[in-house]
C-alpha cells in the first residue's frame, strides 16, 4: 500500500491557505521541506538509529535520511487536485554501500514513493528555478528556520528563492508548522490502521509481560543447574525481578514483531516509584523484603511462611512501539507479589481509575469538549475517594456542607492526587501536533462548575473533539510526597485514611481511541479489567 502522501500534501495547503492573508491565498504556493540527518553519538562515527522527522515523513512517507522536498499548489487551477510533488533521495555513495544499507536507487523510489518526481538533491536548485519562472510570484513555506527540533533546510535553497532575477518569489516560516499541526490532527484511513497496528503489537509486549510474571507466580519458569553459571539464561528462563527485565521484555516482544522504534522511553515504574509520572531510569529491583534478590522467590505465594513479609506493589508500564514511525501509547498497572493478586488497597485504586476511565470512555463523542472529560474524571475521583474515605463527606462526624463534592473539586485539592491530563492527541508522535491540540488562542474553552483551574493546568488537549482524531484516555491517581506536600493540611482529607494508601504509589490505565461520527473505537487490545489482569498475573489464566 502506498504512503497517501499526496493527499496529506493537498491537506497541508488547504490549511495554509486558512492561514494567509486574504492577498495571499491566490499566488502560487510552494513548500520547501527537508528530512532529518542520520546523526552520530556525540564525538564520534557511532550512528544513532535514524527516525524520520515527522512532518516530512507526513509529506512523503519517505524514511530516507537527507531527503528534500519541493511542492507547488495553486486554487483554482489543476495543481489544486494534483499538486506537483518532487522528492529528492541521496545518491548511493560507495561509503554508504560499504557501511550500511544505501538509499534506494530512483527507479527503487518511484515505485515506492507517492511524487511527481524523484531525483537527487544535485538536481533541486535546477527545479527550484524553473518553479520560479512558471510561478514568478510563488510563496515558498518551509519550517521555522532557526528551531532546535526541525533539520536544517540549507540556505542554498532559499537564496535561490530570494536572489532569483527578474521574480517575486518569497520565502515564509510563519504558517507551515500551524498548517501542518492543523492538517496532521485529523488523521485518515491510512494512519488508523498504522495506529491500529503499533497498538496491537504493543498490548502484546503488555500481555507478554504479565504473562511471565504469572508464570513464576506458578512455578513454571525452570532453571537447571547450568543455567545462568555455565551457560547465559536463555528467555524462556528470565524471570522478572527488577524494572529494566520488565523493559527488556517489553522492547524485546516489539521488536520481534518487526516494531523498529519505540514512540518515546518506557515507563516501568515499581511500588512507590510509581507516583513519578515520567519515571525513565526503570534501574531498580522490586521491593522483596528479607529475600535475597537472587532467590527466584518471587514465584511463592505470599501465604508461604518463607514469603510472610514479601512486599505486595504495583508495578506500573506506560511504552508503546511505533509501526512505520505512527505511534502507540499504553499504560497497564499491574500487580507484582502477594501471589500476582493486588494487595487491599492498591485493588481499591485501581478499580477508582478504571472508573474514571470508563467514565470518560461513555462521554466521548465528536464535539464534546476534552476540558470535560478532565472535569469528568476529577468529579469522579472526589465521589470515589470520599467512598474510601480518602476525602470527607458531609455526614461525616464533625464535618458538614463544606466537604460535598461540589466544594472539593471547587478547592481543587483532588490535582495533587490527578495532576496530569487525562490524553492527548497521538499519530506520528506520541504527543502529537501541540501548537493544534493547545492553541495559544482558544476560544473553545467550556464554562464548567463547579470548577478549578488547577484541573487543566497539564492538559495537551484543549479542543472539542472532532471525528477523526486520534487520543488517548489515561486517567491515573498517585501518591507523590511531593504533590501532596501542600495539602497536607487540607481539611477535606481524612489524613489517617490516606496514610494507608499511600504506599501504593500510583496507577495509571492508558487507552489509545479513534473518536468516531458517533463515538469512539478503542485501538488498544491489551484487556485491564481487575479479574482478567489477576488471572494473567497470577499465573492462572
């Protein structure tokens, strides 16, 4: 299947063309783009795996480094449906073929790539030129010059542009990128289905994980006596002891699958780490009490008296792999000890965030505001904790009007709690298209109350949703000391109740969704209800 790259092109000068002054709209318009360079570690020759950048890649579905891009558009003429479209690939060196795997050869490309045209860079200038002399007065768009996160165009290009004798033609930074955000929030066919894709691949790494623990939970890992002494482990001997071998796992079963990125770090958080929203290291062991790390014990179950003080926890992943560089992003929590079943506690959280989850799940609908989903989840969380008794409620001894939900989620004390958005656009970044998802300049914004500001503060998506898109539903609940410093005199919070919670750390369920004419489609596979994540963890299913 080809990359529909010149639709996403056509896409991308229709919202330039909201974008320009009214003067403007009916010159020629030509986009100037270039890839990303393949990039070595630091001071060295070591190359860093390549990613395309993605508004090239949206532009051309070319994964090729140091490739260019020259297209030209004009509304009412024939280059308004059919838009000419030059894509210029390196040239196979000898160096290139003796180190690694060259660039296609043109006729490799034109069978690959959705262009008009495809040549070497040598050759841009000379097609810059006669744009120029068909189109006197074009407007070339490029990314913003001076950027630390887009490849460098070459000034070459653009003085051509400006010096060219006898013409009009200008060069703009000022609309490209809001163009594009604006064209790559609404996502097509095509892009669904790679979504779908890196989503399915990676609720499998999921389940593979909470598979293998279940599976020491059972006993069913062995080991003989060479193993991991005479001779390496091999993988069907790991067992998952510490963060990194959950990562490792995870990477692993992507990449199996033909996954080459992953869309961002994965998140493996364990027991109170867990309450750190963007944990990275993923370097510690989980918490097993008096064992020695390397017993392998952790397959007993906790009502062994060898096991009496095994320590139950959460341990939290949020990864997701990319597929043809559209990304995933899942997040399970999990339970690690106390014979795979989630201790007390910890069970009444999870269950509290797979009811918010639910809970922004039935309101999603194409113009139904993402600021309400967040109000959502937040009016939920008041109502489930002054059911645990975390928050007061009115008829409690001593309390009155002022602990009613309305008056918590006025102070705005359940934030430290869920101070996070509840998702964010994804497609060919995990949080995709920022300047669209959060204009600077919104007025979509909702009235809601009773409200709070503090609600909102971390959210990457502020627009009525619009069938099309493509976001993910992840509420969480944490117990960071760190959050929870400044209310921890807060008269709302019954302090003895949540000291009992608050070694659970954190749990966050991560869902990615396709919104629909009528609804939602949920790409993520990977099942999170109570039951059925026991039942894998616990070995028995």
């Amino acid at each position: 299947m080809t990359y529909p790259a010149r639709s996403h092109v056509i896409k991308t000068f229709e919202q330039l063309l909201k974008l320009l002054p009214a003067n403007e709209r009916t010159k020629p318009q030509a986009l100037l783009a270039v890839g990303g360079v393949q990039e070595f570690r630091n001071d060295t020759d070591r190359e860093i795996i390549f990613r395309q950048e993605s508004n090239f890649y949206y532009l051309t579905g070319c994964a090729v480094p140091s490739s260019l891009l020259l297209a030209v558009y004009q509304a009412g003429t024939s280059l308004e449906q059919s838009p000419s479209l030059d894509l210029f690939i390196p040239k196979a060196e000898l160096a290139d073929i003796m180190w690694s795997v060259p660039p296609p050869s043109l006729e490799e490309a034109k069978e690959k790539y959705d262009a008009t045209r495809i040549d070497h860079p040598a050759s841009l200038p000379g097609v810059i030129e006669t744009v120029l002399k068909a189109y006197p007065d074009a407007l070339f768009h490029t990314l913003p010059k001076v950027h630390p996160h887009f490849p460098k165009l070459p000034s070459q290009y653009t003085d051509l542009v400006l010096s060219a004798e006898g013409q009009h033609g200008a060069v703009t930074d000022a609309y490209l990128l809001s163009a594009l955000h604006h064209a790559r929030l609404i996502k097509d066919a095509t892009e669904i289905e790679e979504i779908r894709h890196a989503n399915a691949i990676s609720s499998r790494a999921h389940e593979v994980v909470m598979r293998v623990l279940g599976q020491a939970v059972q006993g069913k890992i062995k080991r003989d006596a060479a193993a991991g002494i005479e001779r390496p482990l091999l993988p069907a001997e790991w067992l998952i002891e510490t963060e990194g071998e959950a990562e490792a796992i995870f990477v692993a079963s992507c990449r199996r699958e033909g996954s080459i990125h992953q869309a961002y770090p994965p998140i493996v958080a364990a027991s109170s780490r867990a309450s750190t929203l963007h944990y990275c290291c993923n370097d510690k062991a989980f918490a097993w009490g008096p064992i020695k790390p390397h017993d392998h014990l952790n397959r007993q179950q906790l009502s062994d008296a060898t096991t009496k003080d095994f320590v139950p926890q959460v341990l939290l992943i949020d990864a997701g792999c990319e597929w043809n560089n559209y990304a995933s992003d899942i997040t399970r929590t999990m339970p690690v000890g106390n014979g795979g079943k989630f201790a007390p506690e910890a069970k009444a959280i999870y269950e509290l965030v797979l009811e918010m989850q639910k809970a922004s799940f039935d309101a999603l609908k194409p113009g139904v505001h993402w600021d309400r989903i967040q109000y959502i989840c937040h009016s939920t969380l008041v109502r489930g904790f002054q059911r645990l008794g975390i928050f007061k409620s009115p008829n409690d001894p001593d309390s009155g009007s002022w602990n009613s939900e309305e008056a918590i989620l006025a102070s705005g004390v359940s934030s430290p709690f869920f101070p996070h958005g509840v998702g964010h656009s994804l497609g060919l970044d995990v949080h995709d298209v920022p300047s669209t998802s959060k204009p600077s300049v919104n007025a979509t914004i909702p009235s809601l109350s009773p409200d709070n500001s503090s609600f909102y503060s971390y959210l990457r998506l502020r627009l009525p949703l619009e069938a099309g898109m493509v976001v993910t539903v992840e509420p969480g609940i944490y117990f960071s000391p760190h959050l929870l410093a400044p209310v921890r005199d807060s008269k709302h919070i019954n302090h003895e109740v949540l000291a009992r919670y608050e070694s659970v750390g954190g749990v966050r369920i991560e869902d990615v969704v396709h919104i629909t004419e009528t609804g939602y489609e949920n790409l993520t596979t990977v099942r999170s209800d109570v039951e059925w994540v026991e039942s894998v963890c616990s070995g028995s299913a």
